[in-house]
C-alpha cells in the first residue's frame, strides 16, 4: 500500500464525513420546512379603525377576551377620539377596515374614491342613540336657526343636523353655525352659552346629560333603518384575506352572545372600556337596536336591493350641503361574510 495513499484518506473517514453530512441535510431538512410553514401560517393583519361607541366596543372586548381565532386574523385595534379621526385612518391607507356610520362610508367614497370601501357587516342601527341636545330655553329645532351648534368632525353630525331641520320645513344649517369643537370642551361651551346645541351620541350623551340640564330636539328614532353602522373594508384585503374579515365578525358575535347570558357583566366592561362608570352600564345598550342574521342577509344581498337605496339618499344630502362631490361612487356591499356566518363556518 502507498503510504501516501494512507495518509491522504485515512480508512473509513470519507464514508464517515459523507455520514455526517447526510444526518445534518436530515435533520436540517424537517426544521427548514416547519420554518417556512410557520412563516406561510401567520394570519393577516388588519388595521380596523373605530371610535367610541357601543356598538363598536365589542371589538374590543373580543380582542381582550382572545375571542379572535388567531390562526385566521391578526386584529390590530386603533381607537380614534371621533368619527374624523378613523375616517382620515381609512382614506390615508393607515387602516384596511372601518367601523363607521354609512354615512361616513359614503364620505369615504367621495372623498377617495379608490379608497371606497365595501360594506360586509351591519353592526346596529341607531334608533335613538343620536341626539340633537340644545340648552333650556332652547324652542325647538327652529330656535336653532343662526345659532351656533357643536359638532365633531365627521358628516354624522351635519347630516343628522340637516336630517332635523329637514323635517321642520328649515334648509340645512349653514357651515358658519358649526363649531368643531372637542368632545372635552362641549360641557362647558353648553354651559357658557358659547354654543346653543349639540350632536352627540353615547358614552359623550349620556356624560353631558348627567353634566347639565339639556334638552333633546331631534334624535336617530326619527330616522329609522336610516343611520346604520357597519363593517367597511378595503375590496383587495376582502378579496385576498375574507377568512380573516369572517373571524373579525365572528370575534364580534362572540361577545354579543355571551352578553345574552351574562348582559351585566359585559355591559359593566363596554363601560369600562369607553371610560364610564359603573352607574351607567345599564344604559349602554339605549337606542340601539341589533340586526339579526336574516336581517343582515336582507340589507347586504345586492339582489335584495334594499341598503343601495339607503346609500342613495345619504349621497344625495351629502351632495346637497357641498360634502361630496357629484359623481361620488356608492359602496358595494356583499353578503358572503353573513351567509357564512349563518352557516356556522
């Protein structure tokens, strides 16, 4: 034998080092494809933007109660002081979803019409819970003519107002009689007399009228199946994520069904989480009223036809007091996220 040979290889050591190398691909191979079936599982996630409002609590309180399923959806929740806050969210890009009126979503639409976003969820309907409240001494809607008014950025507010001077025979309140003032500061803008009314609705209503003697002129009940809130979301991440658009909902539902057996305790943390007191957790529910499953089906199926009407007249009052453009888009809305639901998927 060479002892070159010998040396250069010694005996056994290449079928040993290929032995190894072997053993490392095998054991390597497995954790290589955990890794990249991790990295294909993580679910979407979705920036939702919502404001204070009952209604809208429940998203929260689902994600505080791990209601979400999390293989589907990665809820990012961004809490805006008002309606104009989540609006901007939305028609900036900073947010795929919306919880907002139909009125706002109508905005949406006029304001960034390739940001119009589809309706795939009706929340509640407000019957009640919108209010028009003026100072004592106030005579009506029509002692509002001229007078300034507080509202909060948004169009819920200016539509509720022309809605109210609408049915008295009265044109709209001009822009010169709005004050875009924070919800913070409208107690005392009331009581200094610097504003005569104000829009609001719940948790804000109920603070001011436990704040100061008001009284209520106009309310959403006036309006009925007119001021809806929904579900809004961007058409590609609908398209391209709807299981995590379907778990958002059923998050949602979650908490609603657990208020059906446990209504005081839900209630008590809705009002905890909108920063009221215990005191007024009985009241959250006031003036809202729940669609059910059919009911979503009926409103969201375009061959029922029954919301696009509804969005119809809500552009034309938009239109009408210069908030939107003429040829503002409607929003699409679909029913699949509520037939699946109903299904139980």
């Amino acid at each position: 034998m060479d002892p070159g040979a010998s040396e250069a290889h010694p005996p056994g050591r290449a079928p040993r080092d290929r032995r190894y190398r072997l053993a490392r691909i095998a054991l390597l191979g497995p954790l290589l494809l955990a890794i990249a079936m991790g990295c294909q599982r993580q679910p979407p996630r979705l920036i939702l933007a919502v404001n204070p409002w009952p209604g809208f609590s429940y998203f929260a309180l689902a994600k505080a109660g791990a209601h979400y399923d999390s293989r589907r959806l990665n809820l990012d929740l961004r809490i805006f002081a008002d309606m104009g806050g989540s609006m901007q969210a939305y028609v900036s890009g900073r947010a795929q979803a919306i919880a907002t009126t139909t009125i706002d979503v109508v905005t949406i639409c006029g304001l960034a019409p390739e940001r119009c976003p589809v309706i795939v969820y009706v929340i509640d309907e407000s019957r009640g819970a919108d209010q028009l409240l003026a100072r004592k001494g106030v005579q009506g809607v029509e002692g509002l003519v001229g007078r300034p008014i507080a509202v909060e950025r948004g169009s819920l507010a200016p539509y509720l107002l022309a809605r109210a001077f609408e049915t008295k025979g009265l044109p709209a309140p001009s822009p010169s009689q709005l004050r875009f003032l924070p919800a913070s500061s409208w107690a005392a803008a009331l009581r200094e007399g610097r504003v005569a009314a104000v829009v609001s609705y719940p948790p804000r209503s109920e603070m001011l009228l436990r704040s100061q003697p008001l009284q209520t002129l106009f309310t959403s009940r006036q309006l009925p199946y007119e001021i809806l809130d929904v579900l809004a979301v961007e058409p590609e991440f609908l398209h391209v994520h709807p299981e995590a658009v379907q778990a958002l909902v059923k998050g949602w539902q979650k908490v609603r069904a657990e208020e059906s057996q446990q209504q005081a305790t839900v209630r008590q943390e809705m009002a905890s989480h909108l920063g009221l007191g215990s005191t007024m957790a009985p009241a959250m529910g006031s003036g809202i009223r729940y669609p059910g499953l059919q009911e979503q089906y009926e409103l969201l199926n375009p061959l029922q036809n029954n919301l696009p009407p509804l969005l119809e007249k809500i552009r034309q009052v938009l239109y009408a007091n210069r908030v939107i453009p003429a040829n503002t888009p409607l929003p699409a809305t679909v029913d699949s996220i509520a037939r699946d639901l109903a299904r139980g998927e």
